[in-house]
C-alpha cells in the first residue's frame, strides 16, 4: 500500500505488496521489491534498487549523488540487497564511475545515522551499528560487524567475519576473522565468539588462531610471516583466504599486538 501522502514518480517500479508510509519521496529510475517497507520522510533517489522484505526507517536517504568532487552526473546506482534493515537517519550514496554502483548484500541491518559513501561494497549479513561511516571505495565481506562510532578510511578492505570495536578509526585493511581495537586500530584476537555462532569448529578456530599468532604476535615482518603459515599450517580454505587478502593488500594491514597466550583463546 502506498499512502496517498507520499509522492511516487510514475517511472518507478514497485512491486505490488510495497509499503510506503506518508511524506516519502521516490525519484525516477527506482526499483523496490516485493514485501519492502519504507517508513515516513524517507526519499529514495534516482539508481535506487532496493530487493525484497526490506525495512527503511524514517529519515533516510538512500541513492543520493556521491559527496565527490569528481562526479559529473553519470548514470550510477545504488543496490541494496533482500531482507536488509536500514533504520533512522541513514545516508547511502550511489557509486561513481569507479564501480559505477554502491551495493548492500542481502540481510544486512545498518543502525541509526550511519552513512555509506560512494563506490562502497558491503557484503551479506554485516551489522553496522550507529553512526558508522564509510567513506568511498570500500570493500567489506560477510558477517562484519562495526560498533558505532566507527570510522573507515576510502578505500580500506575490511575481511568476512571481523569485529570492529566502537570508536575505531579504521585506516589500514583488516583481515578476515579478527577483532580490532585500541589506537592506533590493532589486532586484539579472532573473533572466536562471532565465529561458533556460525558453527566453526574449535579445531578450525584454533588454526586461525595459529595464524593470526604468526602474522601478528611473533614479531616477523609481513613477508616472513606469510611464508612461515603457507609451510606449516595445513591448506584450508580459511588459510588461503587470509593468506590472498594479505597479498592483496593495497594499503597495508592493520598492526599487530602483542598479548597474553590466555587471553586469545577461544
């Protein structure tokens, strides 16, 4: 149902079980998925593809043109996946002719005030919580989760299942798997707790354990490390995604911290 109060240009495309609250705004060029509710005051922008059972709280905007000196109007868009929450005050920006689209995988729940720049890719299931930022060109895989406050750098990767304590400011890339805090932002653990709720196994927990021991708390620089972990820990897919993410870095990783035996187990 859309409420005779909010305003649909006739371009759009809305599936038919949409909701749509009073005071809303969408722009041409938009497309809204099946069983999608949008809250009031909310103004979707033009390039918006928004999937299927999705909730937008008041507030927000989504596919606004990028906050980018460079942009010049160009056909870009932003896509945001199934089953994804986006609540109060939120801020998405839609890509440039770098990526040519910003994109939200699917179930995902970005949490009051926070905002999404330009160019940014977030992966599935990631909890972003208020007032996190991300500035342009970032990538972020599955199952991250930032607490509020946090602050990304452009063009910063941030690997599938790390958590990132509040108040951060991200500057360098974080591997998979890991916790992040302190400043300057550190490894601190693996992020045991978020990995059993996915149903890792304490033998595989215990191997990234011994991973992230080599590359951050023996001391070795980057290109030893990695050398040390490709001969001695068996071949899994979790020591070959860290193992590419590493080398695959474009401004660095994170640094190391070096810490009690106790207290990273899992």
């Amino acid at each position: 149902m859309i409420h005779p109060l909010t305003y649909v240009h006739p371009d759009a495309k809305i599936a038919p079980n949409v909701r749509i609250d009073p005071f809303t705004t969408v722009h041409k060029n938009v497309e809204i998925g099946e069983g999608t509710w949008i809250g009031s005051n909310v103004t979707i922008m033009e390039g918006a593809r928004i999937g299927k059972n999705c909730q937008i709280f008041p507030s927000s905007v989504i596919s606004a043109i990028p906050q980018d000196l460079k942009y010049k109007g160009e056909d870009t868009v932003t896509v945001i996946g199934d089953n994804t929450t986006i609540r109060e005050c939120v801020t998405i920006n839609r890509g440039t002719t770098d990526r040519n689209e910003t994109r939200i995988g699917n179930n995902c729940l970005i949490m009051a005030y926070s905002h999404i720049a330009h160019d940014c890719q977030v992966g599935n299931y990631c909890v972003f919580s208020n007032n996190t930022t991300l500035a342009g060109h970032i990538i972020v895989g599955d199952y991250v989760v930032l607490a509020g406050l946090t602050a990304v750098q452009q063009f910063v990767r941030i690997g599938s299942h790390s958590f990132v304590t509040g108040g951060s400011l991200v500057r360098k890339d974080i591997p998979p798997y890991v916790k992040a805090a302190r400043e300057p932002l550190s490894y601190v653990g693996v992020n045991s707790v978020g990995l059993k709720r996915r149903g890792y196994s304490t033998d595989k927990i215990n191997q990234i354990l011994d991973i992230y021991r080599i590359l951050f708390v023996r001391g070795y620089n980057v290109s030893k490390a990695l050398s040390i972990i490709e001969t001695d820990i068996p071949v899994s897919d979790e020591r070959d995604e860290i193992l590419s993410f590493v080398r695959e870095t474009g401004k660095g990783i994170m640094k190391g911290y070096t810490r009690r035996h106790t207290e990273d187990m899992p």
